[in-house]
C-alpha cells in the first residue's frame, strides 16, 4: 500500500498505538478506515519483528514495519529488497560495546535479555511466550535505564564508539549511528520512490523524537499521568499536537481529526 499513497501514518506502539496493557481495542476502528482509504499504517516500535508479526495479525495490517527503533524494517510488500532493510549493527556487537561503556563509566549496564522472567514481566508486564518473543532482538540492545547523573559520561561513550542511545519510558535503547526511527522512515520513503509523502508521526516519549523530528504532522500521545514532559521539552520550538486522552483513545481521536480535516474521506 505505501506505494499508492502519499500520506503514511508512521506510528509508536507502546504507550501510543496501545497502553501497557497492551490493549489495541481503541484504534482499531480508525485503523480499519484508514485501510478503507489507502493509508498505510506503518508500526515503527522498538519492539521486535517477532513481537509486531503478532500485532499485525491482530490489526489486520499488510504494509510494512519497523522494529527495535529502527534498527530494521520488514515486510512482505519490499520485494526489491527481499523484504528487509538492515540499518543497525548485530546484537552481539552491540552487546560488546554496551559492556565497553559499562567499564568506562564504572557502573553496570543490564540489557534487557539478561534479565530473569519474573524481573523482565515486572519491567513490561510481558508473561510466557510473549517473553520469548520480547528476546527475539537482532539488531537493537535495550537496557535499564542508568541513573541521570550517569548521562553526560554515557553520551561521550557513544561517540566514542559510534552509537546511539535513546531513552523510552521505561527503557534505554542502545542502537549504531546509522539507525533510529526517523533514518528508517526515510529509508523506506526511499525505497518506496514516491515524491512528496506526507508522514503523520504519533509517538509518546524521547524515544520516539526522532519518528516526530521526521513526521511533516506531529502527534504526541500522553500516557494516563500526562505527557512525557522530556519529550515536549525537546519539541518545544517545533509545531506539534499534544492529544487530549492517553493512549490510544488520543491516536484514535486524533487520526479521526485529520481525516476530517484533510477531507480524506
């Protein structure tokens, strides 16, 4: 579909698309008009591919996605490409360089695949075999969030050793220079060869800053405490909305407001 269609919704999955209960009830009739229209609905989560296979299937959606904050893109519909787009570094090599910056600060950096079931379900509420899938990780390396003070002397680790971090609400994500979310939009606007593409962004927390700074319409979804005040600081000479409910009853009602305004139907 992203190749018959100049408007894509590019969107953030936990805290976003779904609360984390995750509960995709509320966008789901939104989404289905979309489809109706020809608006691709393009997943872009740290989340893995295994993890968002499963999601797809529930929402019914056949357009491409992207995974483990940008590191990868799939889909069935990116035949040129054998249906990936590779833009991170393996997790082995970032699991080096993750244990390179825990020695140069001095304070132990713990991925998220090394933790214990019960400690990994009370992080994300995750259980049984959507565990399994959480750990299916290939191309990204998140971890505990550290301490704040720790930030400034992680940020020269990164340029150091050619990475990134970003931080999510309940998570840190180590990624190489060349992949977050908004390369891997622009990798795939690439790809797709259509001039023009209106991008409509949603995302909820500094994780999802580079999907927003990439988005021509950007949608900040709060969570059920309010916004993630970080990442309106950081948006805050940029022109965005901030929905009026959390989650996503604030995606459904705001992509309804677009097709309303942008006379899509």
């Amino acid at each position: 579909m992203i190749e018959n269609s100049s408007i894509w919704v590019v969107s953030d999955v936990d805290g976003t698309l779904m609360d984390h209960s995750y509960d995709l009830t509320p966008a789901k009739e939104t989404i289905k008009i979309l489809q109706k229209i020809s608006i691709p609905v393009i997943l872009c989560t740290s989340k893995t591919a295994s993890e968002v296979k499963v999601i797809r299937k529930e929402l019914n959606l056949t357009d491409p996605y992207i995974v483990e904050n940008g590191a990868a893109i799939y889909g069935e519909s990116l035949k040129k490409v054998n249906g990936k787009i590779i833009l991170g570094k393996k997790y082995e090599t970032l699991e080096e360089i993750l244990n390179a910056i825990s020695k140069e600060i001095d304070y132990k950096l713990i991925p998220l695949n090394n933790l214990t079931d019960q400690e990994a379900t009370d992080l994300t509420g995750l259980k049984g075999n959507s565990l399994t899938l959480m750990r299916d990780r290939h191309w990204s390396m998140p971890f505990l969030n550290p301490p704040s003070f720790l930030e400034e002397r992680i940020k020269i680790c990164c340029k150091k050793f050619k990475v990134d971090i970003f931080k999510g609400n309940r998570m840190s994500h180590l990624l190489s220079i060349n992949s977050n979310k908004g390369k891997a939009i622009n990798a795939l606007k690439k790809y797709s060869n259509i001039q023009n593409i209106q991008i409509i962004g949603l995302g909820d927390s500094p994780n999802d800053l580079p999907l927003l700074l990439n988005s021509d319409i950007r949608i900040v979804i709060p969570g059920i405490n309010g916004p993630n005040l970080n990442l309106l600081d950081q948006l805050k000479e940029l022109e965005f909305t901030l929905a009026s409910e959390p989650n996503g009853y604030g995606w459904k009602n705001e992509i309804n407001k677009l097709i309303n305004k942008l006379e899509l139907i």
